[in-house]
C-alpha cells in the first residue's frame, strides 16, 4: 500500500498529463464548434454523447468507477460545450 506522500505524487502526476490532455480535447472542441457553426448545427447532440459516453464507460474494468467517470465524462462534456458556445458568442461580437 502506498503512504499519503507517494498517492499525492502520483496524483500530481496524473493531473499533470490530464492537463496537457485537456488541452488538445479542447483544441479538437474549437475544430468541433468551427463545423457546427459554418453547418448551423446544435451545441448539444444529445445521441452522440449518450454514445460516447457508454463506449467509454465500457472502456473500464472496475464496475465500482462506472458511475464516477460517467459523471467525469458528462461534466467534460458540459466545459466543452461552455467553451462551444462561448466561441460562438465571441464570433458575434
């Protein structure tokens, strides 16, 4: 079992790749809401995240995570579409 110091240093770790991973996902959201708007398409596509996020939550192998990272993916979904939408409202200005 790991002490407090050594979890903490893998969890910075950790955060520290989800940062960088964080920013190419919104990178590829800015092509993503580029699309939409020259294709008058919706922020939200409710089917296509339902579907991501079951392919995703199948991705995992510990049952007990399931319900935590379907709450993970779906809060990145909604910062995504904030920064959708708030790209869209800096277009119009």
């Amino acid at each position: 079992m790991l002490n407090l110091e050594e979890a903490r240093v893998i969890i910075n770790e950790v955060d520290e790749e989800m940062a960088k991973l964080f920013e190419k996902r919104m990178k590829a959201v800015e092509h993503v809401v580029h699309y939409k708007m020259e294709n008058n398409l919706p922020i939200l596509d409710a089917k296509r995240e339902a579907e991501v996020i079951e392919r995703n939550i199948n991705r995992l192998e510990n049952e007990e995570l399931k319900p935590y990272f379907k709450e993970f993916l779906e809060k990145s979904m909604e910062v995504s579409r904030n920064y959708q939408q708030s790209i869209i409202d800096s277009s119009k200005k």
